[in-house]
C-alpha cells in the first residue's frame, strides 16, 4: 500500500477547533477512504486516532468569458476532500509552528 498524501489545512477555523476539540483538519485525496486515512494520520504523525469524518467539497461554477459579443462560458473547480480527525486525549500535532514564541526567548 502506497503512502497517502495528507496536508494539514492551516486555516484560523482549524486552528481554533484543534485547540477546542482536538479534532485535526486535513485535505485528502479524493479516492482515500476512511481506514486509509487513518493509518495515514497515525502512521505520518504517530498519534491515536478515536474519531474520522470525511466530506467531499464540490468545486466552485466558474464564469469566464469568450470575447466580447460571445456567450460566456461556465467551468466548475476542481472538488476537494477533507477529513476531521479527532485524537486520542492526550496526543496533539504540531500544525502551526509557533516561531514567535521563540523569538522572544
């Protein structure tokens, strides 16, 4: 079994519902399934996994146009796929570094 590409999204609501309910956010690929990403999360970051939701995002129409008298066209984005890991009590990831912190020392 191929390793799976899993990316932690850094984004300020993942940020702030890791630190609330220990739960992970993650973009995915689209074919990965659930027991896939979890021996995925715990094998990269070597962590306990409890709980796993998934949800696939439906890319965003697109208009663009094709001259100036032409009827504009349409296109979708591509869909993405993300993945809510809750860990076990106890285990964390270190997704935003925190360089600051250490700056000040």
């Amino acid at each position: 079994m191929s390793q799976l590409l899993i990316v932690p999204r850094a984004t300020e609501k993942a940020y702030a519902q890791s630190l609330a309910t220990n739960t992970y956010v993650f973009n995915v690929p689209l074919d990965a399934n659930k027991q896939q990403i979890i021996d995925a999360v715990e094998s990269q970051f070597d962590v306990k996994v409890i709980n796993i939701k998934t949800l696939v995002q439906s890319g965003k129409a697109v208009r663009f146009s094709r001259g100036k008298n032409r009827y504009p066209g349409t296109t979708n984005r591509k869909d993405s796929k993300k993945a809510y890991v809750t860990l076990a009590e106890g285990d964390s990831i270190q997704v935003f570094d925190v360089p600051a912190e250490e700056e000040k020392k």
